[in-house]
C-alpha cells in the first residue's frame, strides 16, 4: 500500500497516439501498459484523442478537397491510372498520392485497412510507422507522420491506390461515413490476364499473403502470429473471379467501376466520364494527357485479347477453375469472353 502511495503519477511520459487507440479498443489498459500508471494514462489518452480529433477535420469538411480511392488487384494497370488521375487533377491545385497503402511491410497501428484509409484520407499519419511503398511516389523525402502530413494537408486532391483489400462493400461503408467527399474508382481487368501477370511476376503467394490482415500489420494487438495461405493458381482464380461476381453486384453513387480493356481501347470516351465522375474537366490539358497515358492502339480488339492471354494453353488445374461457375459468372458480369 505505501508502494502504490509513493507512486508518482503527475506526470507519467506522454503516451502515443496509437498507444491510446489500443488502450481504448481494448478497454484494458493492463493489458498494454503496468497497472500502476495505466490511471493517469487514461485522462491523458482521452484528452490527446480529442485534441487529435479536433485538429484533424474530416476531408468533406473542405470546399474544394476530395479523396479518390483507386480500388484494385495488383496487374490491373492501377498505378497508371493513379498516375493519371494525379497528374489531371485541376489546373494549379496541389495533389498527394500514397501508393499502396495497408500493405504488407507496413508498420501500422489499426484494427483494419479501412480504419487506417479513413484516417490518412484525413491526413492523420500518427498510427502509421513505416510504409512499405512511400518510396514509389516520395522518394525524395524519407517517410515520418510530420512530413506525410505536410504534403497531403494542402491538397486539393489527394490520390491512395490499394492492391490487398477487395471486400469491397465492407471496405468503403465506413470509410464514407469519415471521408464524405471520397469517390471510389474500382478499376477491372479480365481475370485470365490479371492471374497470368500475377503468374509471371511471380506475385501470387504475395498476393495470397496480402489478403490475410495479420500479413498487413492489423490485429496483432497482443502478439499473435500471421496465418498462412499455401499458393495455388485455381485457389488465387476462385478468389479473383468471386470477388469479381460481388463487385459486379455493388452499386453505389460515388463507386465508379471501369474496366483496364475499355481505357485502353476507347480511352475517348471512357476517360471522359472518369474525369467527369470526379469532377474533372475535358479540357486541351486533360485530352493531351489521355493521348499520352492511353495512345490508340492499332488492331486494339487483338492486342487486349493477347494482353489478356486468352488463348494461352492454360494447366489443366487453372483451365478447370476459369470454367467454373463462379469464373463464367464473372465473364458475364463484366463483359468478358467467356472460357471455352
């Protein structure tokens, strides 16, 4: 009793952002820190939650500022629209992209990928450590929370393109409700040709991996470990062309989807509604750099249906899964040829 007495607990070390959040999800504070200072840690979380809060307003809060979300597998030819879209943003207004984050490699404090989108949307780096992926867009400045939010703050149009997430309806519920000007473009590709890619950059056990949140740094609050995925080619289909079936059945206002092919092909009349859906004018600036980021292909109709390996002699195992039910589905919903 005289040692709890003598304890000083005026002014215990501050605690970090993601230190609070944990303490407070978990409504355990022995559980993280010693119980003979997680009291005055509690008032001092409480009071840093809310300055946090009150100094980061919510994107829909700005006239004139919005959040695009590219939606995507890896090989969908993601990062060129990423890159499009940052450089189309309006005439001398400043932009910041994030390539990829909740990735593997990330060091992050957040229960999931959407609480951690919701929350650098609004340019609140604090719960994030290390991105995997700064380097890609901002490789002349090594990554802190200060200087991510330095650069995303006075943007006008900030750009995130993810690879791992594809609950797609799960994802953006909540995202909306804390980023009210986001606007999702949810971008398609034709699953022979995105697997195929995968295959060939070797990216399918990564891929695979990916999707478990452990991999990604979400959950392991109290230290458990990462479960695994065994790689396989019909295991990566069947996940591909379900996940293409559920995204075929969300509708939602602010969710654009557009197909890889139809860039390609009819990027004169595809890109015009993307622009519009975000806002953007059709204009001399924004035509020339469509013509530079999707020029005309020449016998388009052939050279997608070779990008897309359609008559590729397929393993016996990998020509199974792209004729089954839920593949032939997906080749319906979007569009696609179907597998003989």
């Amino acid at each position: 009793a005289q040692a709890i007495l003598a304890q000083d607990f005026s002014s215990p070390p501050p605690p970090k952002p993601y230190e609070c959040d944990i303490m407070l999800r978990l409504n355990r504070p022995d559980a993280v820190f010693f119980k003979l200072t997680w009291i005055p840690l509690v008032y001092q979380c409480s009071a840093a939650l809310l300055l946090r809060q009150n100094s980061s307003r919510a994107i829909g809060e700005e006239p004139g500022r919005y959040a695009v979300w590219v939606y995507a597998f890896g090989r969908t030819d993601s990062s060129t629209l990423q890159d499009f879209l940052l450089e189309a943003s309006p005439s001398g207004a400043t932009s910041f992209g994030l390539y990829e984050p909740c990735h593997e490699g990330d060091v992050v404090h957040f229960a999931n990928c959407s609480e951690e989108m919701a929350s650098i949307m609004n340019c609140d780096f604090e719960r994030v450590e290390h991105f995997k992926m700064w380097d890609i867009l901002h490789f002349h400045e090594p990554y802190s929370p200060e200087v991510a939010r330095r650069l995303c703050e006075p943007a006008a149009m900030r750009v995130f393109k993810t690879v791992g997430t594809h609950d797609i309806e799960n994802d953006l519920e909540s995202v909306f409700a804390q980023v009210p000007n986001l606007r999702v473009v949810n971008i398609i590709r034709d699953p022979r040709g995105t697997y195929f890619s995968a295959t060939a950059k070797d990216m399918v056990q990564g891929t695979l991996d990916d999707l478990i949140p452990e991999n990604r740094g979400f959950g392991m609050l109290l230290g458990e470990g990462a479960a695994g995925w065994s790689a396989s080619g019909p295991e990566y289909i069947s996940y591909l062309c379900n996940t293409l079936v559920k995204m075929s059945r969300f509708q939602r206002e602010n969710v654009l989807s557009v197909r890889f092919e139809d860039l390609v092909l009819s990027s004169s009349t595809e890109v015009p509604k993307l622009l519009d859906f975000l806002q953007l004018d059709w204009e001399p600036r924004t035509q020339d750099l469509t013509a530079r980021t999707y020029p005309q292909i020449l016998d388009g109709e052939s050279q997608i249906r070779a990008i897309n390996h359609l008559d590729t002699l397929w393993t016996p195992e990998d020509r199974a899964a792209f004729n089954s039910p839920e593949c032939q589905e997906a080749f319906q919903a979007w569009n696609y040829p179907l597998t003989s």
